[in-house]
C-alpha cells in the first residue's frame, strides 16, 4: 500500500475540466477549457468565455499558465482570451509572454475579438507579452515545452479545424476538438493516455459533430495503448445511462501517474434528443 506522498510523487500529469459545455450553455456547463496540469507546466486546451472564471473557481493563479492551444476558431473555443488579457493589463500584469497557438489565422482573430470587446486597445503595446504559434496541420510542433502534433478534423468547410495530440513529461492527451467522427482518431489514439472526444447528440446529427451512437460503434477500434475493448467497458460503463464511456462532470480532474493506464472518455455537452 503507497502512502499519499508516495501516491502523489508518481502523479505526473492531471486534466482538470474547467467547461465542456457549447455555445448556448447547454446543461448549465461552461464553454470549452481544459486545463492540463503537469509537474513544470499548466495549460489550456481551448479557451471559452467561461474559462477564466471556471480556472480562478478551481484555485488557480492566472499567472501560472504557460499557453493556450486551440483547436479551432469558433467563439465558444477561444472568446475568453479577451478577458485573459484584461487580468494580465490591469490585475495581475504579465512578464514572460503566454503562448497562444492555434491554426492559421489565430492572432489576427485574437487581436480583433479583442479590439471589438475592448475598442481600440488591440495593438502590439496594448495586448500583455504574447507570442503566437501556428498550428499546421500534420506538422508536429513544440510550444513552450509541450509536444503537440494537429490534424485537419471535419468541422468547418471555410476554416482549418484541429485535433490535438499533446505530449508533455511522458504522457499523453489526444484531443478532438470539434469535429465529425474520422478514421484519424483511431489512428492518433494509439498509444496515448487519455482520448478527450466530443460528442454533442445522442442520435441526431446536426451539424459537424459526433453522435454518441457514432462514437459506441467505433469505440472498439480505438487504439489507447492499454485497455481491451472488453476491460473497456467493464471499467467505464455507467449503468444508469447504458454508455460503455465515461462521462466525466464539471470540476473533475483525471490523474495520471507512473503507473497508470490508458484511458478515454467523451465530452458529453447535451444529450436532448435521447
């Protein structure tokens, strides 16, 4: 039997669930944020409207934060930066540059959602310390320590949607982003320790996005490095629901240690069509 310290010394990496909500708040949960917390770095996945609220409610100094990676440019995945800037400005203000990285086009949005909600303060010397990354589809990429390898995922016809592959001390996150389901996240998954897929519907199909009854039909083909598709749903079926996933809910943080195995769980935003 480990001790807490010695438990607590193999935790190399959490994923804290700051909002996994759309656009419209559906079920009461916060846009779009997650927050990856690994022994020498903190960052973000997304970054909705709510995100900084939700980061400050779950006890964390704005300051730590290292960078932000964004899968795509709709607002509900990275209009809260704006409010960001505004604590680096005028509370907490900012010396070492934050990372933004994104997919072609970020820092130009950046900088106008910033100059629409706060009029004319978008410039070079008005924004906190910045520096800007592009994301480039299937040309793996290092921001500020961590490892993130994009891919083009089915979301938007107009714009570039990304799936991240994000790797910092030895673990490993794949993100989805939004998106249709594709053949790319059984390939990406191989190997990692937590898939993080959306899905929005149970059984319509409404837009770009996963269905739950998608995802159980190719649940079994996805390739985390560790759990059968039999220890699979033995370990993350809910009964009350009938899902062979893990649904996880608002504030809960997944842990991953030395000694850990692979595991994998759906955003689950609104299920109103079940």
């Amino acid at each position: 039997m480990l001790s807490t310290a010695e438990h607590s010394s193999l935790i190399t990496m959490k994923l804290h669930l700051l909002g996994c909500g759309d656009a419209f708040g559906s079920g009461e949960r916060n846009q779009s944020g997650y927050l990856v917390e690994a022994r020498d770095k903190l960052f973000l996945l997304d970054y909705g409207p709510t995100t900084l609220l939700a980061l400050k409610r779950a006890g964390f100094d704005p300051q730590r934060l290292d960078a932000v990676l964004l899968s795509h440019l709709h607002g509900d995945h990275f209009g809260g930066i704006a409010f960001f800037f505004i604590e680096y400005l005028y509370l907490q203000p900012r010396v070492e540059p934050l990372v933004i990285a994104g997919p072609l086009g970020t820092e130009a949005k950046v900088r106008a959602l910033f100059d629409v909600m706060y009029s004319g303060a978008a410039t070079e010397k008005a924004i906190p310390p910045t520096r800007f990354v592009v994301l480039h589809p299937d040309e793996p990429a290092a921001v500020n320590g961590v490892v993130v390898a994009p891919f083009r995922v089915p979301h938007q016809s107009d714009a570039i949607s990304l799936g991240l592959k994000v790797s910092c001390e030895g673990k490993t996150i794949l993100f989805s982003g939004d998106s249709l389901w594709t053949e790319q996240f059984v390939k990406f998954t191989h190997g990692v320790d937590l898939f993080l897929c959306e899905c929005s519907f149970f059984r319509e199909q409404p837009g770009m996005h996963i269905n739950y009854q998608t995802l159980a039909a190719n649940i079994r083909c996805l390739r985390c490095s560790s759990w059968s598709s039999s220890t699979w749903v033995k370990k993350f079926w809910r009964t009350e629901m009938k899902f062979p996933l893990w649904w996880p809910r608002m504030g809960w943080c997944w842990r991953s240690s030395k000694r850990s195995r692979s595991a994998c769980f759906a955003r689950r935003r609104y299920l109103q069509d079940q």
